[in-house]
C-alpha cells in the first residue's frame, strides 16, 4: 500500500512538472512574439516620425519690420507651414538681427539653413553677369523685369548661380524706386559734387553713385541712421519704404527724386540644403516665393502714394523737378565698368526688354 501510494504521488508530480514546463513555453512564446510586437511598433513609429522630420529655415533680411518685403515673407512662413501640415517653419529676422546681406549669404554657404535677400548686385560678387539686373535706369517699368526673368538667359544665370551653392528661390519681389534724402537738394548730377553719400558694400553702387557725381561712402544699413546724424554721410538713397521704415525723416528732410534704381529683390538658399530637402517641400516653397514675390511687388508699388504722404507728414519736402534725364546720360558709363561681364552683357538685356 505504502509503495503503490509512493508511486501515484510521483506520477502526479511529474505530470505537474511537465503541464509546468508546457505552461512556461507557452508564456515565453507569448513574451516574445509580444516583444517582437511591439518593436516592430516601434519601429514604425520612428519610421514615421523620421518621414516628418520638422525644418527650421530662418530668412534674413536688414530692412525694418514693417516693411513690404517683410510683411510679405511673414505671410509667406505662414502659408508654407500651412502647406506643409508644421513641416517646415520660417522664421524672419528683419533689421538685419541675422547679420549683414553678405552675413547671410556666408550662413548659407557654410550649409546653414538660412534664406538670403537682396538684390542681384550683391549677387554679381559669385556670377557677375547677374549684376547687370541691377544697373541705373535699366528699365522704365517693375514689370519689365518679367521679360529678363523668364528667359533662357536667365535661366542660364541661374543655373550659374546653383554651381556657385545658391538656389534662387525667386527674383520677383520688388524693393522700389530708390532716391536720395539729404538736407539738401539735388536735381541734376552737379550738385552732388562733393556729397558723401552712403552705399552698401556693393560694386554696383559705387560705380552708380560715383557716376551720378558724388562720394560713395561705404557703410551697413544698420549704421545710415547713426551716419546722417553724426554727419558721418551726408546723404542716402533707398525706396520710400524704407527711408520711412528706418525713419531716416528724423535726421534729414529733403528727398531728391531721382528714381537711380528700381530696385528688384530676391531671395536665396542654399543649394545643397535645398536638394536635401523632400521634392514636395521643395516644389512648395519655390512656388510661395514666386507667387508672394507677384503679391508684394503689386503691393509696393501701390503703397508708394502712402509712403509718401507718410513721411510728407513728418515734414519731409519732396525735390520732383529732377533732371532724370541728366542723371541716366551720366551713369550710362556703369555699364562700361565690369570687364568681368560677358561681352556684349548690356545690349543682351535691352533686346530682352523689347521682346
């Protein structure tokens, strides 16, 4: 009895230990396919997550805030942040908080994500030929610009500009007619003998305003307030805008109205971030530049009436009899002062303009 009872508790050990052991695989099984599971979540997840990586591009610019250009990028950011569902975000340092033009443009070589503005005769310093865009008197209208723009030789350019690490994202965001404020007045180029009047450090400048008669004086726009009223120069030039948004009225009360340059802006990035971007996000923001370029351009040259009012209430005289014809004759020389120009440059662009 003892010994058949011995061996029926052992039979049910056993037995429990191998339910046990079939039990203990069972679970482990689960464990691990749970495991595998939830990796492969979390895998996707990332996976997920890495396919909407998030872009912060800052744009520069050294204008004052409440300038066109500006309030136009802003509404640019804001319709590319739409655009992309918060993908990419842009944000605008005006008065010149990211640096200098050429500030901006050594960020973007460097590989930073960083949007440019300027003109092209900044621009020249990388592709000359594009400097021509921003010559004295080269167009009667904003609008002709268009016919430059949407030719093959620009496109040329362009892809000149990309060798050299920068994509144009636009060339269509009008600045304005430029004049000169003073305290004096200026209406044909013999007045302006002797006259320090500030440029940019900018090629084009020098040789625009030297040929118009006076002494280029080089500083960043930062300093032009400071300038006027240090007597550091003695005069500068820029659109209304922008005489009005960096209120230079307060340290100088005659604008000469002599319209050297109307002025065609634009923006870059850098070619290499640009091509590392998704093609979606790449076709989105070069349309948005182009299309609030139009928007900002038809803006600027409607508020030119306002701006004047503006600063004509701050007491500001306007000098409207310029001898505007004078002053093209004189600086028709600029365009002979750029050997590194491809031959033949100026004519090119004037058979554009009378397509």
């Amino acid at each position: 009895m003892k010994k058949a009872s011995y061996l029926s508790m052992l039979t049910v050990l056993v037995l429990s230990l191998v339910t046990a052991g079939c039990g203990g695989s069972s679970s482990s099984s689960d464990q691990k396919q749970d495991q595998n599971t939830t990796n492969n979540n979390s895998s996707a997840e990332k996976k997920e997550e890495g396919s909407q990586e998030k872009y912060v591009i800052k744009l520069g610019t050294v204008i004052a805030d409440n300038e066109p250009i500006n309030v136009y990028a802003k509404k640019l950011a804001d319709k590319v942040k739409e655009r992309t569902n918060g993908q990419v975000e842009i944000e605008v340092y005006p008065n010149s908080s990211l640096g200098s033009n050429k500030d901006t443009y050594e960020q973007i070589l460097a590989g930073a994500p960083v949007i440019g503005h300027g003109d092209t005769g900044y621009w020249q310093d990388y592709v000359p030929d594009i400097g021509v865009l921003n010559g004295p008197f080269l167009v009667d209208s904003p609008d002709d610009y268009a016919k430059i723009t949407s030719s093959d030789w620009y496109k040329g350019i362009s892809s000149q500009m990309e060798q050299k690490g920068f994509k144009v994202l636009a060339l269509n965001w009008y600045f304005g007619e430029r004049h000169i404020i003073s305290n004096k007045e200026f209406r044909k180029p013999e007045d302006l003998k002797g006259v320090k009047l500030r440029i940019p450090p900018n090629v084009m400048w020098k040789e625009t305003i030297a040929a118009m008669g006076a002494t280029p004086t080089e500083l960043q726009w930062s300093e032009v307030y400071t300038g006027l009223s240090s007597g550091v120069v003695d005069a500068a030039e820029a659109p209304l805008s922008t005489i009005y948004g960096s209120k230079l009225y307060e340290n100088a009360k005659v604008i000469s109205m002599t319209g050297h340059f109307k002025a065609l802006t634009g923006f870059v990035i850098g070619a290499d971030y640009f091509n590392s971007l998704p093609a979606d996000i790449q076709q989105i923001l070069v349309e948005e530049f182009q299309k609030f370029g139009e928007e900002e351009s038809k803006a600027a040259i409607e508020q030119t009436a306002e701006w004047k009012t503006k600063l004509e209430e701050q007491g500001v005289k306007f000098v409207e009899d310029v001898d505007v014809d004078a002053f093209r004759e004189a600086t028709k020389v600029v365009y002979t002062k750029f050997d590194q120009w491809s031959p033949g440059l100026y004519d090119t662009i004037q058979e554009l303009l009378k397509k």
